[in-house]
C-alpha cells in the first residue's frame, strides 16, 4: 500500500464505506492503516451499543470525523413532527456522548404522495428551530447535507448548498452547519462561490469524498464510486475547500454494492491510495496552518 | 375524452412523447385531438425530409413550438468544435425551413473519461457566441435547455436555470433563449426567482412539462411520467411560468418506455386529460391578454 508512511492525518474512513464491517472492525481496520478518524453511521454505534462503541473509538486512540445521521424533518402533521424531533434529540444525545461535534442531517424528501415541495422546506426549516437550541446546549452542530437533486423527491429536500447556508443563515455557526459531499455537489454551477461563502461564514463542517459513476446504479443510492472512477474534478472541488479554510477531516463515504461486496482491508488500502493521489495534493498544505483534526466545539 | 370543447389552444404534442408515430401520424394524432402545435424532433423530420415535414405541419394546420434538438457542444478539439458548429448550423437551417423560431439546445456532457467540468461549461459559452450570430440571420432562437444534474456528466453541463440565463446574457433576448422543463428543473430552490428574471429578460422561450417518477428508471433517460403520475408541482411552477408572462406553447414531452408501448391516441388522450386538470389552470388567464401561440420572431 502506497499510504505507508504519507500524511493520512486527516483521512476519515466512513463507516458506510466498510459495510459489512462492524463498529469494532471498522475502528480497527482504520487504526491498522494509520488513520486517526472514522466517520459513524448511528446503526454501526447502536449495534455496538452507544458507550461501548465510544470506548472503542477512544481506546482506540481515534477521532469520530461525524456521526451520520438526523434529519429526516419533513413528515406532515404532529405525529410526524414530534417523531421527528425525538429522533433528532436521540441523534445530538448520541454525537455528544461520542464526543463528536459533527451530526450530519438529511433533510427528508416530499411525504408519500405529496407535490408540495415548498411546504417540506419550509418543515425543514422550522425544525431546524426547533432543534438548534437543543444541539447548542450539547455542544453538537447541525451539519445540514445537501444531496443531489436526484434525491430531492425521496430523501432530501435540500438541493444545494447555497440552499443549505440559507437555511442554515439565522443560526450561530457553532451550531448549524453545512456538509460538501463532492457526489452529491459536483455538479453546481454556483459551488465554488458557495463553498467560499461556507468558509466566510464559519460553516464549513464536513467534507466527504466519493466519485459520480455512470449508468446511475439500479439503485439510485449506490451510485457513488472510489475516487477516481468516475468524472469528478477532486482538484477543482479540494481547491475550493482549502481557500475556505477547512482545516478539518476529509470522510471517504462510498455507497457501493461491488465496494461493499470486497474484502474491507482491500477497500481502505484502495481508499488510501485514491486519497494521496486525488485529494490530498488540494487540501491545505501544512505551512498554511493546515489543523489537524478539529476542536471538539467549533470555535 | 374531457378534452373535447376544452381550451387546447395552447397545448403541444412533443413527437418524442408519441415515440413509435412518424412525424406524420404524430401531426395527424394532434390534429384530430384539436391541439394546434407540435414539437419536433430532428430524427422525425429527417424520416420524413426536411420540405416534406414542412408541408405535412402546414397542410394540418398546425404550428411548431419548437425543434428539438441543437447542442452537444462541448467535444473537445478542433475536430470536435467543427462538426458541433457544423450539426448546429443544419439544425438552425432545418428550425428556420420549418417555420419554428425556436431551437431547444442540449449542451453536451463531459467528455469521455474527461474531470474538466470547467472548460466543458466554457466551451459551451463559447460555441454560443459563434452560433448566435447564424442564428441571428435566420430569425432562430437557440433555447437553451438546463437539464437535471444527475445527466450533468453525460449530456447536458447546464444544469441550473440560472446557469442558463447567465449563459444567455451576453445575446439579445430574440437570439438566445431559456427553456423550463419541469422534469429537470421542479427541485430548484431558487426555480420562482430564475423562472422570473428570465420573464424579465424576454428568455421564456419554451415550457415543458411531464412528471418525476420515482425509482429512477434503468436507463435514467425515461423516468419521466405523465403530469399527475409523480411529485411535480405544476400549480407552483405553473404560477412562475404564468406571472413571467410566458405566452407561448405547452410541449409535452415525455421519456417513458411504458408510455412508450402504449397505443398513440391513448396517450395523447391523457395528456389531454392531465393538460386540463394539473397545467392549464395554472396559465395566464384570458383576461390577463394571455397569447394565443407565438409570433415568429420573438419580439
């Protein structure tokens, strides 16, 4: 493997990548590659159980880059809403006992049947009120997600990331935050201009890594690719990233089913490779003061 | 059929939603359903022959909302520029033979195995700005067509709305056009604003409409879905197009292999049904001097 001995210092292997991984696997999986972060998915820590699967991470010596994820705001009526603000409260409650400032948040697409895209932003919104406060006082920022517009009428609503710093716009940035997905933003004409505005306004919470592969996959979800096989531009896409300022983990998080269906060792071996010859080269170079890893609180 | 009597004044059968008709029966099947317009495809009337097709829409009586399609203009090098301007120019000629002022262009994906995002949407400024002037002479105007993302690497680096009237600005309004097709722009965030400031820049040169079905079909060219059958909001987009004072046609065009192997007149029968339940409610009302149909050469 190529990543022996180069600079992973800011490398997060997503535990969504190593599918068939458990918690305890991926963590040590990451550790034995000499990565210093794992990005969590919540059904990994449950299986794990929430204080174990953080005594894992910690002995480890690991950070958790993010834990994936709330959201899901856009149920109609009071049943919906209430669920869905229970769940996101257990959400935060489960990032501040990992230790991680990070929950990343899927909007929720349009409610089954429905045609009124404009009322589901609007319930996004007004739970993101709702629940600032909350995260505030446990020290956890909400990283809103904008996914591709592919996604908009099943899982998010959140389309772009001008978007997502609009909604995010009347929160403290400690608290509401905004994740750059390259498979999910690549495609944006406006992206360099909001990642810059991401950057100015503090907001830059996440960057994950993965390619766009064609023919979109039968399932639409598992299109996303190693980087490098498919048409992202990762220079183009880091650069922009850097001159905002993002001093923080860079979370390699691929839904595939051939990447899934390989040996784990293999996939973080390739995953280390990509990033060194792909990703790397455009972050932050260490004379800028490129941090390493990130305060536990934004500050 | 609920059409009979009904005000189809409006309504344009896109040949591409009658795939197994030939551009004569589709112009038959419009007429004797009272539609007064058509859409065409290039590979319909080169079937029939350029003066051939002319004659055929002329002797029914109808009018051509628009040709479909120009584009593709992002192959790199100087062969690839060439026979882009070359393909282009025919398709101006064969718009203005026609008698159809507007010309739908796609843009062109990335290149095969290309990263470079970037220049591909510069070529395609680029190509505009040798197009527009042969355009210009022919009284066509070069309709650019956003398409959604998830084609963005292989047919269309316009992608927004947005991005198309700023790829249009630099050209007079009669030359350079946008065109709003539900299907790829419904999930917008910022669609009633762009769909404004091209109403106020005399842009809206075509309107189309048809559904997002959901999952994702196969070959993700025919998710589409007749209006009704997804998640579309026709009410709000219908209300922008309206307030921006389109007055031109309703192509329906429609991507959908089911659709697709269904008897013609069928077809043309529900979106008839479907025009006048969900689209034209929601278009410029007779007393508002709605237009009927289009001038030639828009003014």
């Amino acid at each position: 493997m190529s990543g022996r001995g180069a600079d992973l210092s800011r490398l997060s292997l997503n535990t969504a990548t190593t599918k068939r991984w458990t918690l305890k696997q991926a963590v040590d999986g990451a550790a034995r590659a000499g990565l210093p972060a794992v990005g969590l998915w919540r059904d990994r820590v449950a299986e794990a159980g929430l204080s174990a699967a953080a005594r894992v991470v910690r002995d480890a010596g690991l950070r958790i880059s993010s834990l994936c994820r709330g959201g899901f705001l856009t149920a109609p009526g009071p049943d919906g809403r209430r669920a869905a603000l229970d769940d996101n409260r257990a959400a935060i409650d489960e990032a501040a006992t990992l230790g991680t400032a990070e929950l990343v948040l899927v909007a929720g697409g349009l409610p089954y049947g429905s045609h009124d895209l404009a009322g589901a932003r609007l319930r996004v919104a007004e739970l993101l009120a709702e629940l600032a406060p909350y995260a505030a006082q446990r020290k956890v920022r909400l990283a809103l997600e904008p996914l591709h517009p592919m996604y908009c009428a099943d899982r998010a609503v959140i389309s772009t990331l001008g978007q997502a710093l609009d909604l995010a716009a009347p929160f403290d940035p400690r608290v509401v935050g905004v994740v750059v997905d390259t498979f999910h933003v690549w495609w944006d004409p406006d992206l360099a201009a909001q990642i810059a505005r991401a950057g100015v306004e503090g907001r830059l919470a996440c960057y994950q890594v993965s390619d766009w592969l064609l023919p979109i996959a039968a399932d639409a979800l598992l299109s996303r690719g190693m980087m490098g096989d498919g048409q992202i531009d990762f220079t183009a896409i880091g650069r922009s990233v850097t001159d905002a300022g993002y001093p923080g983990d860079v979370e390699v998080e691929i839904f595939n089913a051939d990447i899934w269906a390989s040996d784990g060792e293999d996939v973080v071996s390739r995953m280390i490779d990509r990033y060194l010859d792909l990703v790397l080269p455009n972050l932050l170079p260490d004379d800028r003061g490129g941090a390493r890893g990130r305060a536990p609180w934004p500050v």
